[in-house]
C-alpha cells in the first residue's frame, strides 16, 4: 500500500509539473488547443478497445488465486494475442471517424491529430493490457515501475522542450507519445518478453468478460468526459485551457487515492470467493477513501484561491471557482467510483451502469444550460448533480447486494483513520525490513 501510494504521489506531482509548464508556456488558448487536438482520439480508443484490459486482470488473478503458473501464462499470451488485433482494429476504425470528428474550423489541424491517433490508439491498447497482467499476477512493485515511467518521462521531454524555448502544440504531442512508446517496451520487458499465442478457447473467455464490462466502460468513460467535450465543442480553447488547468487541481485528491485504492482493489475483491468477505472488503476500501478524500480536498479547497494564480499564473484567476467546486464533485465520484469498482470484480456490473447512466443523464440533461446561465462555474455545478444522483445509485445498490447500512461505506470516523495509521505504520515497518535484509 505504501509504494503503490508513493508511486500514485509522485504521478501526481508529475502532472501538477506538466500542467503548470503547459499552462505558463502556452497560455490559456494554448492549453485549450492541446486539449481540443487529443480529446477525440482518447475517447476513439477507449471505445474500440473492448475493454480487454479489465477482462485480462480478472482473469490472471483467478488463475493466479489457483496457483497454475502454465494457466496464468497461457492466459497471458492469449491476452496479448487479442489486444493486438484490437490495436489494429482501434486504429484503423479512429483514423475513420476522426475526419468528422475534428470540425471544420480545424480542418488545419487534421493532419496532425491523425498522425497523432495513428500512434496514440495502438500504445494506449498495449500500455493498458501490460498494466493489467502485472495487476492480475499481483506485482506490484513491477506494476508500479511501469506505472511511473511514462510520467517522468513526459516531463523530462517538456522540461527539455521549455528549457529550449520549443514547447508548441506540435512538439507537445510528440511529448505524449514518445513516452507512451518507452512505457509499452517496458511492460514488454517485466512481462518476460512474452510472445503472443492464439488459443480459441480462452479467447472466447477474455472477449465474454471483456464484453460484460465493455458497455459500463463506454458509459463511464462518456459521463467522465462529457463536460470537456461540451466545453471544447461551446466555449472556445481560452475557456478550455482554464479548465484543463482547474481539472489537475480539482482531482488531486481522487488522482491519490483512487489510483492507489483501485490498483489494490481489484485483485483483492477478485479473489475473494465468500460474500461476506468482500462485503468487508468493500467496506474498507470506501471508508478509506472517504476519509482520504475529504482530507485532501477539503485541504486543498481551502488553499485554491492562493494556489491557482500562483502555479498557473495570474491569467487563470478564473478558474479558481471551478476548481473548487470540481474538488467537491471528485469527492463524491470517488467514493461512487470505489463500489463501483469492487463490485466489478464480483462481475456486477449492472449497478455500476445504471449509475454512470443515471449521472450521464443528469449531466447531459442540465450541462448545456449550466453552461449557458454559468458557464465554466455551471458546468462544474452540474457535474456535482449528476455526481450525487450516481452516487445515491450505487451506494443503494451495494447496501443492498451486501446487505449493509449506509453507515457501513462512509469513513470519516476516528476508528477509520486510526486503522489507516496503523496499516501505513505497518507497511513502512515491512519496507524498512526488507532494506534491512
């Protein structure tokens, strides 16, 4: 828990890094180009790639619960053998869509955004399902290498790029993938150098699962990207880049703990084969976040109105507002997204979906006219809405599956916080022994 933690900190500080660079170099407009150039060719290949990332860390953990290395390694190159036709299939399917996508007022920059997705959509799909086997075989400190390695290598190259005075839109896009290109030959690396192999049987196992969670993903990942895609489709790159800047901040606290969370999580409730088991599994887990994420938004709340004028500059003043309302609405999503998550890995899906739907619906239903009346601070409004509803889906859902009270998910109590200290305490105890040794 203490690396996994540690890890997540350190990609955090690395996006605040990034974030400010981008922001003080290219400005508010600047900031808003980059987003409104990469924002489509991330949701083309979270919505081509099946969703095998997620079907491949349930089922090498099962496997893995098993104790059959050959299994778990035919379950492996299996896995890699389906995530490289889904790469190729994604790519060709996005370099499709995309024309249409971009808008006739960037006609310029289409060229660009394709030679971007060309590269962009093929890594993301392999980056994802390395990731996933080491989560699935329960490496973590491999895991978390490969975790850090991108990040501190895209701020190397921008630290590079400011120093010479080259940070453009260009050379920045070409600074997100050259790292996600050393990320995939590193999970190649920890992975054994694996080659993969065509085994009809459990490939028809990986697509099943990997279609159970597919249509849950694409709502989720459209409920967490419809306010940017309402923002860069009706309010220009200037108002984009103050809020690509507020979104960092505002989930600073979610980026901690649920990276860290969720990567141990998953395997856990996986493996976990008794009911009451995970319901206390489950327990544990949303109380820790509630508690970790009242304390770190809260926090951060109280400092924004000094801290975003000072990181970004006095140009984005502006997004102060927002900020601090996104850290509330993160607050909310992460408890929703923990259950979320730990029902997932009982392959309980349907809760999950009807929440995402239900906030996907309130976001789009009031969206547009949030932004209309309040523009940015609207929208930011709205998401807290939608949030809340999802939210009071999901913990209904999980009460009643687990038969629990509500009081049972909700951590801001001494004896929460206490358990933390003692289970860090404990995990630093272990890091200092095995230094020792």
């Amino acid at each position: 828990m203490v690396g996994t933690f540690g890890i997540t900190a350190v990609n955090v500080v690395l996006s605040m890094f990034t974030s400010v660079l981008l922001a003080r170099y290219l400005g508010p407009e600047g900031r808003g180009t980059v987003v409104a150039l990469t924002i489509w060719p991330a949701l083309l290949a979270a919505i081509f790639c099946l969703s095998l990332n997620e079907a491949v860390t349930y089922h090498v953990s099962l496997v893995r619960s098993k104790e059959k290395p050959d299994e778990t390694n035919r379950v492996c190159a299996t896995a890699l053998a389906a995530q490289l036709v889904t790469a190729i299939g994604a790519t060709c399917c996005s370099l499709l869509v995309l024309p249409s996508l971009v808008g006739l007022d960037r006609l310029g920059d289409l060229w660009l955004v394709m030679c971007y997705a060309a590269a962009f959509t093929p890594l993301t799909i392999l980056d994802m399902h390395y990731k996933s086997v080491l989560q699935g075989r329960g490496e973590f400190r491999s895991l978390n290498v490969n975790r850090v390695c991108q990040p501190i290598l895209f701020a190397l190259i921008l630290g590079v790029l400011f120093a010479l005075r080259c940070i453009r839109v260009e050379t920045v896009l070409i600074a997100m993938i050259a790292p996600l290109g050393c990320s995939v030959l590193l999970g190649f690396i920890l992975d054994g150098a694996r080659m993969p192999i065509w085994d009809g049987v459990e490939m028809r196992r990986l697509l099943g699962t990997a279609r159970r969670f597919h249509a849950m993903n694409i709502v989720m990942y459209s409920s967490a990207e419809a306010d940017k895609v309402i923002v860069v489709l009706s309010m220009g790159d200037t108002s984009a880049g103050l809020y690509a800047s507020a979104l960092p901040i505002g989930a600073l606290g979610s980026g901690l703990v649920l990276q860290s969370l969720l990567v141990l999580l998953f395997p856990e409730m996986t493996a976990a084969t008794r009911k009451e088991e995970q319901a206390r599994i489950l327990c544990r887990h949303t109380q820790d976040a509630s508690l970790l994420l009242v304390l770190i938004n809260g926090s951060m709340a109280l400092v924004c109105p000094w801290v975003v004028p000072f990181v970004f500059g006095s140009d984005f003043a502006a997004a102060v507002p927002v900020t601090m309302i996104l850290l509330f609405m993160n607050t909310l999503k992460g408890v929703r997204q923990v259950i979320d998550r730990a029902m997932r890995a009982t392959l309980s899906m349907r809760f999950g979906v009807v929440s995402e739907a239900v906030g996907l619906g309130c976001f789009v239903a009031l969206g547009p006219f949030a932004s209309s009346f309040g523009g940015l601070a609207g929208i930011a409004v709205a998401l807290v809405l939608a949030q809340a509803a999802a939210l009071a889906v999901m913990a209904t859902s999980a009460v009643k599956c687990y038969n629990l009270k509500c009081s049972d998910l909700w951590g801001l109590r001494p004896e929460t916080g206490l358990r933390l200290f003692k289970m860090v305490l404990h995990d630093v105890q272990r890091v200092k022994s095995s230094l020792s040794r």
